[in-house]
C-alpha cells in the first residue's frame, strides 16, 4: 500500500542471548509504479469527479498480498499530493506513494537516471506474474512488451525530447565565469512543450514554448509557437544559435520583413521615422569600450551595452486575438507598426443595433498612402470643394453667350458622334443634362476625409 513498517536483512540489533533480530523501520514513501489513470468520466477506472487525476498504482514494497494490476481495487487508488500543481503519469511510469491522515497520495512521474522528459522506464518494476510466470505462449505473443510493462498504447513514445538546457551569453550574463550561469525555473512537457521562468544576470524573462524540435535544448523562432517576456537584451540576443540546412546563422526577423520580393518593409519605415535607427536592436545601446593591445596601443571598439527594454514577442504560424463580448484597444505611446506579405484588411460588419452604422476612422494630422521618406507624394483633393468648384465652372459656361448677326445668341454643342458636325443641342441644355449628372457621381456616399479647416 502507501506508507508501511518494514524491515532489512541488513538492519538488526542483538536479542535475547545475543541472536541478532531484524529492526522495524517506517517507510514514508514507498516506490511503485502507476497501473490506470483516471483522465476523465471516459477512463476506465472513473468513479465520480473526485476520482479525476487518481491513479491506480501498485507500490514494489508491500505488506499485503500482490495483486496484479487487473486485481488491484480502491484500496490501491491514490490521489494527487499537491492540491493544484498536479504532474498526471501515465501507465507505467514510476510513482512514489505514501499514506497520510489515512489518505493515500501519490507524487510523480518520477525521473530516473535516462533524465528524459518525455518518458523515463520505472528501475523497480515487476511484471504481472501472469507475464513473468505460468502464461502461456498464446498469452505472451498478444501481449507487447510495453503491454507486459504495464505502459498503455495511447502514450506516444516514437519520438523523445532532450532535456531543456540553458548555456551562458557573453552579451547579457553577469561576471567573468565563462563555464557558469544562472540555472532557471523549467516545467517541461512530455513533447516537446515548456515554461521558463529565469534570468540573465539579475534581468528576468518567461518563456513559453510549443512544439519544440526534440534535438534543440532551448527555445528558438523554429519552435512550433513561441512567447517571450524579456527585460533586457535584443530578441536576436535571446535566440541566436540557429542554423539553416546549409549551416548559415538564422536571425529572428518579422516575417514581412523576410520577403525577398518586397521593397515595403516595417524595417524600412521604422529606420526613416527614427532617425535611421535598427528596428532589431531594441533592448541594447552602443557604448564605445577601450581595448589596450599587447604592444600597448590602444583599439576603440562598439559594443552593446544592456539597457531595460522590456518587450513581449508572440511568435507563430498564426495568431488570433478574438473578443466575444466588447472592444480590443491597441496603444502605443509612439508608434505601431502594422505589416502584411499579401492584403491588409479592414472590415466593419455593419454597426451596432442602435445606430445601425459601421465606419473606420483614421485621425491624424498627416496621412500618408506610401512611404514619403522614399516616394514622391501628391496632396489628396478635397471631393465637396473640388463638386463646388466644377458645379460653378459648368453653370458658368451655360451661361455664356456669342455676338452674331442676328444678336446674342447661346452657343450650341456639335452633334455627338465621330464625325457629326451639326449643331447640336443648346450648350446650356446640354450641361445640364449630361455633365451636371456626372459631376453629382464623382462624390462617394461611404468614405469621407477630413478638411483642412
């Protein structure tokens, strides 16, 4: 069962006349090894929602008869000992088990000396006696060898992760050391998933990381998905180390940015409104350092000196920010830059039900369509002033009239086809039937800028 009495060949004390006796000793936890788990109302050993996360484990030392795992009943259910952080094994996996308040607790997976996130075999494991002694050769040839292990076919051992590992950058650790660093806080998944809460030096940064590659060691932009929280240092600085097929260092980039057919990138825009600054080096400055040679001269060089620069990166195939309910704000006390390798759209579903509109409204004092650091740039024509000026041209021109030999006279079109020379239709007349209807087109019923006033 879980905690229990026990005693070793190798532990005694002198009895009566000298004869030596074996010494009860109490074991708090006692090894074992997780048989059924309770995942869900599906799983087979369900029995109520107080029974989610227990598991039906067989300890390797025991005062009680063996079962095997068929055989084992409630007595042999063991609930999770931390309330909330809960590690939830598998079948198979090494457990340690202990009894306390008369409540039986488990705690595990345990790690072993393979050191494997993924998957770590239980050292003291026994087979079912059915397997090991007495079962026929039928029997044993239905039964895999993880089957005999007590492991279930659900859990995917194909693939196994190395262990997360943390390495020292010149650039952002504290001190001389150069085989040292500070070691971090790790939760790390079975398949490639995991949460790092650590530091460089005494500047703090969380990572969390998604479909990992099972060879890499850290968190990297290969990942799956990937959320960094850093505090000091440039994103290039926290995850360099990569390298393509053809062995070239891969640097983080936005994506738009790495297209290599187009000359609009956010870099771009972001260096002419800064003052040719790098949109990558955010987290560092440039400070001048003084190197003195061995034949005593002196070699001024650039390096980056780490600044607080608190930034937050969600790096994936796609990201998707939904609110059920109300609005989204997005603000920036400088600037936010917006970019897309294909269409940027805007859509607006029709309004609200109260005033049943929809609109988009961009407020600015100067609005650019284009990039004015790098194209040359045009004054957008205001539509209600441009309607006024051209109404007042045309009703102008109706209004005109010639001296002829039988007076005044209005002065008329010329006939409308190629060709066609004839008088036509009285000017005045034909302004107002076929320009004035086109000039009262050229105004847009849905989209408004704003005046210069």
């Amino acid at each position: 069962m879980g905690s229990l009495f026990t005693t070793n060949e190798d532990l005694t004390a002198k009895g009566n006349l000298g004869k030596p006796i074996s010494v009860p000793y109490y074991l708090q936890f006692v090894p074992g090894y997780c048989a059924e788990v309770v995942h869900s109302e599906q799983s087979l050993r369900y029995n109520g929602p107080n029974s989610i996360n227990t598991i039906i484990a067989l300890p390797h030392a025991t005062d009680k008869v063996y079962k095997t795992r068929a055989s084992a009943g409630e007595e042999y259910r063991y609930y999770p000992l931390l309330r909330t952080m809960n590690d939830v094994p598998s079948k198979g996996d090494p457990v340690l088990l202990c009894t306390i308040g008369k409540i039986k607790y488990y705690l595990g997976p345990l790690n072993t000396d393979n050191n494997n996130a993924t998957w770590n075999d239980d050292p003291s494991f026994r087979p079912d006696p059915l397997f090991s002694f007495g079962g026929s050769d039928d029997t044993l040839g239905k039964v895999s060898p993880r089957g005999i292990r007590g492991e279930g076919p659900n859990f995917n051992r194909d693939v196994t992760y190395d262990r997360m590992a943390k390495r020292r950058k010149e650039e952002l650790d504290y001190g001389n050391a150069i085989f040292e660093t500070t070691g971090d806080t790790l939760i790390e998944g079975r398949h490639g998933n995991s949460l790092r809460i650590g530091s460089r030096s005494n500047n703090p940064y969380m990572f969390i990381s998604n479909k990992r590659n099972p060879s890499n060691k850290f968190e990297s932009i290969s990942d799956g998905s990937l959320i960094s929280i850093t505090s000091n240092g440039t994103l290039r600085q926290h995850f360099d180390g990569l390298v393509d097929d053809d062995n070239n260092d891969v640097e983080f980039g936005l994506s738009v940015d790495s297209l290599t057919n187009s000359s609009n990138t956010i870099g771009d825009v972001f260096t002419d409104l800064n003052g040719g600054s790098d949109i990558y080096l955010y987290g560092s400055e440039f400070q001048d350092k003084e190197v003195v040679n061995e034949d005593g001269t002196v070699t001024v060089s650039t390096i980056q000196k780490g600044i607080d620069g608190n930034q937050i990166l969600f790096h994936s195939d796609r990201i998707t920010l939904n609110s059920k309910l109300d609005d989204i704000f997005v603000s920036s006390i400088k600037d936010i830059h917006i970019g897309a390798g294909r269409h940027l759209t805007f859509t607006t579903a029709g309004g609200d039900e109260v005033n049943n509109t929809d609109s988009v409204i961009f407020q600015t004092s100067n609005f650019n369509i284009g990039n004015p650091s790098r194209k040359d740039m045009q004054q957008m024509v205001l539509g209600n002033d441009l309607f006024d000026v051209l109404q007042t041209i045309v009703e102008f021109m109706g209004r005109l009239q010639v001296l002829t030999s039988l007076g005044i006279q209005t002065p008329l079109t010329v006939g409308k086809f190629a060709g066609d020379i004839s008088p036509g239709e009285p000017l005045a007349v034909a302004i107002q039937n076929e320009i004035i209807p086109i000039i009262e087109t050229m105004l847009s019923a849905k989209h408004n800028i704003e005046s210069n006033t």
